[in-house]
C-alpha cells in the first residue's frame, strides 16, 4: 500500500471532493469524519500527510497538529480553515504545520502544497527509518545467538549498561569483547556522546599514554601544538580500552587516578583536567594471576573487577554457529557484491566440528575468505580450507596452552603469507603483542 494523505473533516461534501482530486493525481486518499478517528488512523495507517479543518466536532484543529506530531513527527499536517484569522495561522506554524490554508482563497495552492508536504514528510521518514537502523545495529540486537552463555552475559550487560558502572570484559580473542563495549554503551544514557575504542597493545608505552592523556605544546620534539587525549575526546560518553593487560605499570597508575576521581594531568601539563567518562576494559589475560605475579597493579584489579562479564569462546556455543556463520555469508555477499548463496548442510556440520580457537573472529575470517572463493550459488564443504577436513585444526602432540597458541600463530602467519601487520588484525591482537610472541615462541618464518 501507498503511504497515505488523511484528510480530517466533518464536512464530508468537501472531504470527499478534496479526496477525489487528490486521487485523481494518484494519491492514496483515507479520510476521517472527526479528530478521534483521524488519530486511530494515524497509529494504524502508514500516513504521511494530514490535510486537517480547524473546526472538528470534537477538536480544535491547530491544537490538534502536535497530537499528530508525538504520535509520528514525520507527519506533515495542513490546516483547513473556511475563516482564517493570522492568530491561528501564526498558532499553526509554531505547532509544526507545514502550512494554513483559507477554504475557497487558497484551492489553487493545495495540490503544489500537498506535493511539498509530501516530499518533506518522506524524507523526514527515511531519516527515521534509518536512526531507528543504527540504533538496533548498536544496541544488543547485534550480538547473535540464543545459547545459555551468551544469553546470561547479554543479560548481566543489559543490567549494567542502564548505570555508569566500570565493566571489566573477560573471554579469549575474538569472542566479541568490542561489541559488547559497544552495546553496553547504546544501551545506556551516554549513548548520544561519544563511544571511543582504543587497542592498548598497538601502542608503545610513550604513545599510548599521549593518545589516551593528550599532551601540552613543547611536551617533547614534536609536540608542536597542544593535542587533546582520548579521555578529553570521550568525555561525556565511553572509552574502551581493549588488551588493558598490556598496559604499563605507570599507565595503570595514571589510569587508577580517572576512575577514582576523574581527573588526570597531560605529559608537559601542570594543571589537573576533570572528565566525566565511563570505563569499559577487556583482557584475555587472568588479571587476578598477573597482579599476583606483580605483573599487574592489585588496587587497579580490584577497581576495575567489580563488575566483571565472562564471554564464552564459540566452543561453548555450538548452537550459534550456524547463526553468526549465516549473518557472516550475508554481509560478505553484499561486501563483494555477489547473491547471497545456498548452504550445503555438510558444510555447516564442518563448522560444528571445528574448534574454533580464534572464536567469532576466526568463523568471520573463514566466511569472507569463502564467499570471496565461491562460484557456485551453494557453499559446499570443499570452500573450507584443509584444517577443516583432516577432524581437526591441531596435529600436535603437546596440547597445553604455549604450544596451541604457537601453532595458531604461526598457521596465521602462513594463512597471511607472513604479512605481519595483516596477522595482528587477524589475530585481534595489536602488531607490538604479535613481535613479543613471535621473539617468545621464537617463531621462524621460511
């Protein structure tokens, strides 16, 4: 169905004259005899313009205009009147009508009119349409799957994104900490101020604590004008810092002193600078075991665990593959402009196998490097790279944590053709994190 031009009047002679000549220009014409059964037909209809008589039976139409507004704000609204006075006109306007029309003066001017509104009224629909698209991909909605693991962090994250509350995101790589980040603050009060995400790992210890504190102008060579740091550029809203386990101890202290009075001072500074920022932190490190070694500050732990969301890896949510995989092969179609294919259902019996040690990450990494294969409309197992049929991705004899993530890294590092830069962001790791473990593992390349 057409959106709609309501036109409310009880003169039904006159209503159905007017609905006839806009018809006879191809508009889809609804009418209602009173301001009551306008209004049910507005919450009910897709309308997008309302031709409204100033005089209702059972409402005055100016005042009825921001009725129609609180009900949809895109709706444009022109009042009829057979007396029109410049008080009612000036009352109109500052009510939201798109215009005020005097009966029999102005007959002329209604059909250009009502084609203006229109115009205005679905592009106003649009943007709404559109706002109302980003709001639904920020919030929780986008984080998919139904099984009890997830469910029960979704529901501890929705708890707490309604406070200010420092959240502490724990789960191995790639099992969607930055989304969670993101949802927990589009789902709180901050969520019309800034969401700013920073990788702790991608930065050396001097620059990172010039990106996150910002610095005065002759700070250090090169600091030739003064820059504000991250905490300043998220101020009202929310900061995520990702990989905080690899933050420096003098960092942590710096970072303790935000969250337990909001104030910091820039490198070169002298004064302190306020901001009001909710924290939001991930590691895939056991921070309570790093404190304990003396790798980690203990009163920032402390701080910073008291509310804590565990992410499960994909091992533990077999269930949602099929899932995440399915919006995955969706967004890589679009991404490469090829049709959405058909699934083989070996090929999802493959992914249910497969042990997943790179979590959403990895199933998102497979998907793209798929659809970007594929020239069949069906995915078939044979797309799937040899790891997944030989049951199993690991063929190792130690199975103890060093030696499996050794393995992935330097699989990574094959899959990327030694390209480190391109392993890290496969990884979720940043490149600085990639060298220590390479050097550590002492990981060759051919």
């Amino acid at each position: 169905m057409k959106p709609g031009i309501l036109i409310i009047d009880d003169e039904i002679k006159l209503s159905e004259l007017m609905a006839r000549i806009l018809g006879l220009e191809g508009y889809h014409v609804i009418q209602a005899p009173n301001a009551k059964a306008g209004l049910k037909l507005i919450e009910r209809e897709d309308i997008r313009v309302v031709l409204s008589d100033v005089k209702l039976p059972d409402a005055n139409g100016v005042e009825l205009v921001q009725r129609i507004k609180q009900i949809k704000p895109y709706i444009e609204v022109i009042n009829l009147t057979a007396f029109g006075t410049i008080s009612d006109g000036v009352s109109a306007i500052k009510n939201g009508a798109f215009d005020y029309l005097t009966k029999g003066d102005d007959n002329d001017r209604i059909l250009p009119l009502v084609s203006k509104a229109l115009d205005k009224a679905n592009l106003q629909y649009h943007i709404s349409e559109m706002q109302n698209e980003v709001e639904t991909q920020h919030g929780f909605p986008i984080v998919l799957g139904q099984s009890p693991a997830i469910l029960e962090a979704v529901e501890l994250a929705k708890k707490v994104a309604r406070t200010d509350a420092t959240v502490l995101l724990l789960g191995e790589t790639g099992t969607g900490k930055e989304v969670f980040a993101e949802a927990i603050h589009y789902e709180s009060q901050r969520k019309d101020k800034p969401f700013v995400a920073v990788n702790c790992s991608a930065f050396s210890k001097e620059l990172l604590e010039s990106e996150l504190f910002g610095y005065k102008a002759g700070a250090f060579t090169g600091a030739i004008k003064d820059k504000k740091g991250l905490f300043e550029e998220a101020s009202g809203g929310t900061i995520f810092l990702d990989e905080l386990g690899e933050m420096s101890h003098d960092l942590q202290a710096k970072l303790l002193r935000v969250l337990e009075n909001g104030t910091f001072i820039k490198i070169g500074e002298t004064k302190t600078i306020k901001v009001n920022v909710r924290l939001i932190a991930a590691t895939n490190r056991d921070l309570q075991k790093e404190s304990e070694d003396g790798h980690f500050r203990l009163d920032l732990f402390y701080r910073l665990s008291g509310f804590s969301i565990v992410l499960p890896p994909l091992r533990e949510r077999i269930g949602d593959i099929e899932v995440l995989a399915r919006h995955f092969i969706k967004l890589y179609s679009a991404k490469v402009k090829k049709k959405q294919p058909d699934v083989d259902a070996d090929f999802f019996k493959l992914l249910n196998q497969h042990q997943w040690n790179g979590n959403i990450r990895e199933l998102k990494n497979v998907i793209e490097r798929v659809i970007i294969l594929m020239d069949e409309p069906v995915l078939t197992p044979k797309l799937l790279p040899n790891e997944f049929h030989n049951g199993g991705y690991y063929d190792l004899v130690a199975l103890d944590l060093d030696s499996v993530e050794k393995h992935h890294i330097r699989r990574v590092l094959k899959y990327v053709k030694g390209n480190k830069s391109e392993a890290a962001r496969v990884l979720g790791i940043g490149l600085a994190t990639l060298y220590r473990k390479i050097d550590e593992y002492h990981i060759l390349m051919n």
